[in-house]
C-alpha cells in the first residue's frame, strides 16, 4: 500500500523566513501548496484556501508586511491588516473545512514583550508591553486565538529577530564593514503629538548601548517547527529565541570582529532619528530592549542548533561569501 504524501500548507511563503520554510519541507516530502499575493491561493479567495487545508497534515502562516518601513498611517494600517486579516481568513477556512489540518502553526512576534532590561521575559511569566507594535501583537494573536477550533491544535511562534543570509542582520553587517559598527545609544528626542497618540514614539530609556538584543538563527525557527509537529503536548504561544540574548553593544562587536573590522563609531538617538527618517524606517526597531527566553522550548527538549551569537553569525557570514563567490 503506497503511503499518502503528507500536505503543508504555507501562507507567506515569499518572504525569508516563508521560503526556508518551503524549501525545507519540500525536502522532507511534503507536497507543498501557498497562500499569497500569488500562489495555489490568493487572500480573498477563502474557498480556495479552503480547499488547500481541507485534508492538510499542517498549515503555517508567515504572512505580514515587513515592520522594517516608517509608521505613518498608511503602513500601520498595512502591517496591521496583513497580519490580523490573513490569520482571521485562515481561521474561516480551517473553520468550515471538512477535514481541518491537525496543526495550525501561526507567525507572532517576540516584541509583544515590554521593554526589558531589568529581567528575561519568558513565555509564561512575561509581561506584555504597550504601543502600536504590542497592539499589533495581540490582535494578530486574538485572531489566531479566538477561533472555535476544537480539531486543530494551534501555536503562536513568538519569533525574535530572525538571523540568516538575507534576514534583518544585512544592514548591520554594511555598517559594520562601512565603520558605523559602533554601539547605538538612545537619548532624548522630541515626541510629536501624532507619534504619541499612535503608539510609535520611543521614550528614552539610557540603556547606554546595553539594550537587549534577542535573536534566532533561520535554522533554528525551521528546527523549532519541525519539533512543534513532532510534540503535539505543545499548544499556546511559544518564544522562538535563542537561550543566550545578547546586547546591542555586544551584537556590534561581534559583527565587526566578523567582518574584520576593528572600529565602528557609535551612533546617538538623534543621528538614529535623522538616519531612519531618511532610509524610512524606525528608530524602535534598534532601541528596544528585547530580552527573550525560550523557556517552553527548552523545557520540552529542544536543543538549539545555533545557541550562541558568535557561532550563528560565522556560518551566515560563511554562507554569505560562498555565494557571492
């Protein structure tokens, strides 16, 4: 008797981490069917996606707009609707399916968590913080949440800054290799009564360069969703991070040791303020302390293949210059 091929279906599947994904399912076996702006299903046909997690052994949803833009109106709007209206629309298809996938895997993000610097913020003693960004957190989780689902068991990946070739760690590496691999320190700056009232103004908080820095390798986030399939004793939301953080300080150095650079000048919060206005994009995304332990995981067995900074960021950067090569 010839054995079924095993189904996954994978929302998202164009960006970094949404292609690892596919690429590595597709060598397990998987027949691997997408969700998208294109693919086998487009947002707003939910009889089609439907019909794609009718029958499927695992659904994984990466979609949402990259948070790496400026905050005006029109890109909160976006980052909010890609991420809570994909995951309402999978909900519905899984709802009505007559075959639900046993397993919804559904992307989430480790800065729900408040500014931490005082203590780790693991997945069951964390505390949530406040702004546009944790807004955006937990109504993307209360959609994932919500629904009556009683056959599908459902994981909210609470990923931290995602490493790899290609991943958010490219800018830092050019300006490590420019000279600017310095420290970035935060300070005083001028709110703005609109920034204020959305949630996206950074209060200054003298960190000194030491915010915490948390992070995941590609490898890792692939690891961790194979072993999630593999433990159906895990349901809830769950840290994808690796158990060693760093700090901003720490992460710039070691990136400057990597691309054989020995100095980098610091950048202060007005310099930051200036710069991202001008590449459009936000100053939360380097001054937040993000300090983030993967308590769930550890205690289930996971074993990090990249737990340490060092190690991670040498096989990317490897990685990097056999392709370019």
């Amino acid at each position: 008797m010839v054995e079924q091929q095993p189904k996954v279906v994978i929302a998202g599947a164009s960006g970094f981490v949404g292609e690892h994904l596919r690429n590595a399912f597709a060598d397990e076996g998987y027949r691997v069917v997408t969700v998208g702006r294109s693919g086998d299903a487009v947002w707003g046909n939910t009889m089609r996606i439907r019909e794609l997690v009718d029958g499927a052994d695992l659904v994984v949803n990466m979609a949402g707009k990259s948070v790496n833009c400026r905050y005006g109106p029109r890109n909160r709007a976006e980052i909010m609707r890609s991420r809570v209206d994909t995951t309402l629309e999978l909900a519905e298809a899984i709802r009505t399916a007559e075959h639900p996938p046993p397993l919804w895997l559904n992307a989430s993000t480790a800065t729900i968590y408040r500014h931490a610097d005082d203590r780790p913020q693991d997945d069951e003693t964390g505390e949530l913080g406040e702004g546009f960004s944790v807004s955006v957190a937990r109504a993307w989780e209360g959609a994932f949440f919500d629904a009556d689902l009683p056959h599908t068991r459902r994981v909210a990946l609470r990923m931290a800054i995602v490493l790899g070739d290609g991943s958010a760690l490219v800018p830092l590496l050019r300006l490590a290799q420019a000279g600017l691999g310095g420290p970035q320190y935060d300070g005083p700056w001028f709110p703005t009564r609109s920034r204020l009232r959305a949630g996206t103004y950074h209060h200054h908080r003298p960190t000194h360069g030491r915010q915490r820095f948390s992070w995941v390798h590609i490898a890792d986030v692939l690891g961790v969703v194979q072993f999630v399939r593999d433990h159906p004793e895990i349901e809830g939301s769950v840290n994808v991070s690796s158990p060693n953080p760093s700090d901003n300080r720490t992460v710039m150095a070691t990136l400057r040791d990597a691309v054989g650079r020995r100095f980098g000048l610091p950048t202060w919060r007005w310099m930051l303020e200036v710069g991202s206005f001008a590449i459009r994009t936000e100053t939360e995304l380097v001054l937040k302390s993000r300090w983030v332990v993967p308590s769930r995981l550890t205690q289930a067995g996971y074993e990090f293949r990249y737990p340490h900074l060092r190690g991670a960021l040498a096989e990317i950067i490897a990685e990097r210059r056999q392709h370019r090569g």
